[in-house]
C-alpha cells in the first residue's frame, strides 16, 4: 500500500482560496465541471486509479483546525470571517471526483458545486505526481542534495536581489520535497525569499501566503457572460470583493493583447500589478510598460511577477531586461519542488465546462500566449478567436 496524503485541508494554493471566498460570494449555484490533462503523455502503473482513490478518500477527513482559522484571520484581513467559518465546516466530498485508468492513461474529472470543488485541482495533482514517482519506483536526489540546491538557488537570486516565492505545490516530487525546499529557504537571514503559494507551508514556516486568482476565474466569466466581457467582468468582480487587496491580475486567460485593451486606466492604477504565465517575458515586459505609459503611470510603481516555467538563467535574464523599467518578482514552482534528479511531470487540471441554467454545459477554453497550452473545446477555441479577432 502506498501511503500518500494530504497532510492539512490548507496544503493547498491560496489563490484557490482567495477565489473560493469570491465564489461563495458572487457565485454560490455555479455547478462547473474540471478535468485533468496530461500533457506529459506519463505512463501510469498499474493500479494507480486505486491508489489515486485511496488518497482521495483520506481527503474527507481534512478540517481547518482552530489554529489554522486563527492564522486566516490574522495573515489574510481582507477575507471574510463567515467565510473562515464556512471553510471551518468545509470538508472534500469524493464523490465529486470520477477517476479511471485505460491501461496506463489515467482519467480524473471533477464536478458539483464551483464553490466546493474550486479546491480539488491543486491537491489531486500534488497526490497524482508523488503516486507516479513512488509507484514507479524513481529514486530522487538525497535530502542533503534538495537542501544544497535550494540554498544555491536562494544565494543566486539574493545576489541578484529580487524577490521570489515558492509556486511549487501543483507538479512538486512529493510533500517532503517540498518541505525540504521551505526549511531551506526559510533559513537564511539574508535571503529575498518573501512567502509561498501554499498557504499550510506558509503557516508552518511564519512567511507570507501568496496568490490572488487563476485563469479558471477568468474563464467562469467568458462561459458566463460571454468572451468580450470576460477580463472586464472578472475584474470588476474581484475587486468588488477584495477592494484594492490581492492586487495582481493575471493577463493571459484570453492573450495578453486582449487583456490590455480591456485593462482600462481605472484597473491599471487600482491594480498593483500583472502575473506573466506564458509566452515570451520580455516581450510581456515591454507590452505592460508601454502599458502603463500610454495610461500616464510610472512602471516604477507597478510591477510584474514571473511564474511561467522559471530558471535561474531565466531570472537573471528577466532581471537584468526589467531593471530600471518596472519592478519585478518570480513565483518558482516545479524548478524548487522537483527539482530532485527526475523528470518532473507535466501536468494541469483544467475548468472544461460550466453549467448554464437550462442544465446544458457550456465549454470553456484558455487561450494562452503560446498556442501549445490553449485548452479546451477546439470549436469553442475557434468561435472564441472569432469574437476577439486573435490571429494565429
């Protein structure tokens, strides 16, 4: 048997959630439908949907302890106590998770309340990646080694002096690894490390949580009001929510070109800035600081944080592109909590539909900046190139 689990129902990102908050909210019968795509093309074992399922399983007797509530309350002021309450009530139903294996393909889909399933996604791919590297049998690097290379990576980026956080949770080699990478970086006094996604990580080591919203909230929007109002509406709405706090907007659910024509004055000054997840980084500094200057603002007091598939080489290059232009951060994932001598996976979960009124499913898509990661239903994708005269 392998034993697998989730150690605490917040070993979770946070922008799940910040969002899971918002929907609450906004959206309460939102019925939506998730599903996972392997991108990698892995192989799985044999067995693996029953280990799968076990550690599912275990999942529903995850409960916020009153530690937890009153580290909510205390770090994160700006979501709603009844909220903390309800998440206090909250527990992860596994019926809403269907998982089956084909031979070595493995199927997982979610579905059921938005705002009770929001929070399945990152979990169930934390659990798929450390199945597939213990059933498997892969033998990673040594604690020693993981903790060596996290502490150069940390050197390396306070000598280059900017700020970074841990992203790591969704694709990490296993919990341990990633605990490994937060005791390293949290032990040196003279890093730019500032806080970690993973909001139990970030109880556990006294830093900072760090997340605001994810292309799903974006693309609730566009299968509910339709693709033109998606980034307006999804942003109207959270600010509604948050006021001014959890100020980051992710630009590219829909191209970052659509984004900015749609991230009007109002939203470029009420945000604090923009996260970057796709295409060319450089190419996305330059869009977001003629940005800024077309609207009258100094990119100096905005910024950009990098989460898209991060290096140390990567940094450096953005870094050194950015400065004196506008202010940066990185948010690091897979190369801190996998990087461990294996191949890390190459795995998402994605929203695919969500339920209208009538009880029909209307599909919905992520037209990223680089066409390889546009997901969803190719009909959908095409009609929604249409309605924003996005050009191959």
């Amino acid at each position: 048997m392998y034993d697998v689990r989730l150690n605490s129902i917040l070993d979770n990102d946070f922008y799940k959630i910040t969002m899971q908050n918002a929907v609450v909210k906004l959206f309460p019968s939102s019925i939506v439908k998730y599903e996972f795509i392997n991108r990698g093309k892995h192989q799985f074992p044999e067995g693996f949907d029953t280990a799968l399922k076990e550690a599912v399983n275990k999942m529903a007797e995850l409960k916020l302890t009153k530690d937890e509530k009153k580290f909510m309350a205390r770090t994160c002021p700006y979501i709603d106590l009844p909220y903390l309450d309800f998440l206090e009530g909250y527990h992860y139903d596994p019926s809403e998770v269907k998982i089956h294996q084909e031979g070595s393909d493995l199927s997982v889909t979610v579905e059921g309340l938005w705002y009770r399933t929001i929070l399945w996604e990152v979990p169930l791919l934390a659990l798929i990646s450390e199945l597939h590297y213990e059933m498997n049998h892969m033998e990673r690097d040594s604690n020693e080694i993981v903790m060596k290379k996290t502490l150069e990576k940390a050197d390396s980026l306070a000598r280059l002096g900017v700020n970074f956080a841990e992203f790591g949770t969704r694709r990490r080699h296993s919990y341990k690894v990633q605990n490994l990478v937060m005791e390293a970086l949290t032990q040196k006094k003279e890093s730019t490390f500032i806080g970690s996604s993973n909001v139990h990580f970030a109880m556990k080591y006294g830093v900072k949580p760090i997340g605001t919203h994810a292309h799903e909230w974006f693309m609730f929007h566009a299968a509910e009001y339709g693709f033109k109002m998606a980034n307006e509406l999804a942003l109207e709405h959270w600010v509604d929510v948050y006021r001014g706090d959890l100020g980051v907007a992710l630009s590219d659910t829909y191209t970052t070109d659509v984004f900015f024509q749609q991230f009007d004055k109002k939203f470029a000054k009420l945000f604090d800035g923009v996260r970057h997840d796709s295409g060319d980084p450089l190419e996305f500094a330059d869009k977001t600081i003629a940005h800024y200057k077309n609207n009258g603002i100094n990119p100096l007091f905005k910024y950009i944080i990098f989460s898209d598939a991060l290096n140390l080489e990567k940094v450096e290059e953005i870094t050194n592109y950015c400065k004196g232009k506008i202010g940066v951060s990185f948010g690091i994932g897979t190369n801190l909590t996998n990087d461990v001598g294996l191949k890390p996976m190459n795995i998402v979960m994605k929203l695919i539909g969500v339920q209208a009124p009538n009880k029909e499913w209307i599909p919905t898509v992520k037209l990223s900046d680089e066409h390889g990661k546009y997901t969803g239903d190719p009909k959908m994708i095409e009609l929604a190139k249409e309605f924003l005269r996005i050009k191959d």
